[in-house]
C-alpha cells in the first residue's frame, strides 16, 4: 500500500464530535475552516485558541486526551506532531480504523512525511492490517531507521500474519538500536509464545519484567509461561545485551505492549497505547501494539 494514499471521503467525524464538546475550539472555529481564516482577526482568534490549549495540560483519560488532540488537529492542521499524537489518540480509544482515515488524510496534504508515515504504518498494525502495514513500514524504515518503534510495529505485523520468523528479525533490530528495551523484549517474548517456544518466551519475558521502566502488564503475560522454570531461563539470558546507561522512558517505548490476555489471539490483533505509545505495547509509546502506546 502507497504511504501517500487518496484522501478519505468520509469527514472527520469524530474530531469533529469531539470538537464540538469544547467550548473554546467552538470559539475559535466560528466563522473560520480548518483551511484557513479569511481575515486577520480570524487568525488572531485562531492563535488565541491554540495558546490557550496549548497552556493546558494534556489529560491522562483516553477519552479526554483523543477530545484535547481533536481540537489541536482542527486548529493547526498542518503541524506533523500534532497529527501524530491525533492519531495515537484515536488508537488509544481503539479508533484504529479512523487514525487510519485520519493519516490518509494528512498524507494527502503532506505526502511522503516521514512521521507520518510512521504512524500511518503502525495505525495499520493496530487495525489488524498487517499485510497493508508492511510496505508502509518499510518505506518509514528508509526514512527514519534509527527509529526502533518502527521495528517493533513491524515486528507485530509480522506476528499478525503468522511469520515469526521475521517477526524475531524485527525484534533483534530494534534491541540493537534500544537495548533491554522493555516493550521489545515483551513482544520478543510473547511472540516465541506464539511459536510455540515456551523456553525462549520465558527467558525474554523475564528479562522484560527486570528491565527499567518496565510496564505492569509484562508481569501478567509472564504469567503465561509461569511453568517454565526460572533456572533454564536465566542460564540463558547471560548471553543477552547489556542494559542501556540511560532507561528507556515509558512514554518513549512503542507501537505495543501485546495483549496479556491470549497469545494466540494477540497475533490477530494489534501502541502504547497510551504513554504514550505503541499496548500490545505500539505501543505504549512510542509505539505499536495494541499499538497503543503512542509515543
């Protein structure tokens, strides 16, 4: 699938409901499109608006954090960041089909941003489009390859479709690039799981759940493979990275914490998020998985 795609007919509904909820983006859009103000006392008001969001802490609710990016997004239309943490927002209230839209949207206007096509990768992953997030994620890849988030919304593709194989590939790349990364070595782990290697699961699970900054859902999906004994798995975690001198920040970490709730099920499925991003952690953060985790 082409990273710039053809915009999406149907209207941003749901910025727009959204939108409507709050007084002051109701304020600001009177008399003035998202396109732009037709005169300069418009474009004040419109600068206003945004200053005043701007002051506002972002709210920790899902609900509240999508109605925060919703107005953002009305009001500067163009800025990339904005965009991108619109689109996590959507995915954190599992609106993963619309931050799809969303993104399509945006990529209209700005075709070929690579933050954008990030996330638009990672949005695919997370509304269970594997097969069309790869070629997204490659194209992002070209464009950002330091970027380890990428790798693991990758990753979770690949564990979607079944291919473990090269979803371990995409797992080893990015602990190259974030080692004793929590959400990597999570979704390592779980997707051994879902190969069937109990063994391995146990180990990178384990190593997951001792990592810095490590999310409390590691904890129930080590849970998973509680039988295997602590022992063999250690034994063979001393071959594993070292930790990175400076902890991966929770709202750094991605498109993913995987579901903790069924392996087989979770391939199936797709931040975090919410620190942000990728929850399969997609998570968490800084990435995709659910990919909820948005940053």
């Amino acid at each position: 699938m082409s990273a710039a795609p053809s915009p999406s007919r149907r209207p941003l509904r749901l910025a727009a409901i959204l939108l409507a909820a709050s007084s002051l983006a109701a304020c600001a859009a009177d008399g003035q499109s998202a396109a732009g103000p037709a005169d300069p006392g418009q474009d004040t008001t419109r600068s206003q608006a945004v200053a005043e969001l701007k002051a506002r802490p972002v709210p920790d609710d899902p609900i509240g954090r999508a109605a925060y990016w919703a107005q953002r997004a009305e009001l500067e239309p163009g800025d990339v960041s904005v965009s991108v943490q619109f689109a996590k927002a959507l995915r954190g209230i599992g609106s993963n089909e619309r931050a799809v839209e969303y993104l399509e949207e945006c990529l209209a206007r700005q075709p070929g941003q690579p933050d954008l096509v990030a996330e638009y990768g990672k949005s695919l992953v997370a509304a269970g489009r594997p097969r069309d997030a790869l070629p997204v994620l490659a194209q992002a890849r070209q464009m950002k390859p330091d970027d380890w988030t990428i790798l693991v919304a990758q990753g979770v593709a690949y564990d979607q479709i079944g291919d473990y194989a090269n979803a371990l590939k995409s797992y080893e790349m990015a602990l190259a690039i974030s080692p004793n990364n929590p959400a990597i070595l999570n979704n390592m782990g779980l997707s051994y799981l879902m190969a069937g290697d109990k063994q391995n699961a146990a180990k990178y699970l384990r190593m997951a759940a001792a990592a810095p900054g490590a999310d409390p859902r590691v904890q129930a999906n080590l849970a998973l493979v509680s039988d295997v004994p602590a022992a063999k798995a250690e034994a063979r975690a001393e071959a594993e990275p070292a930790p990175a001198e400076k902890p991966v920040a929770a709202a750094e970490a991605p498109p993913a914490m995987k579901p903790t709730t069924d392996a087989p099920k979770a391939a199936k499925e797709s931040d975090a998020a919410p620190a942000t991003g990728a929850p399969r952690t997609l998570a968490t953060g800084s990435g995709a998985a659910d990919l909820r985790g948005s940053d």
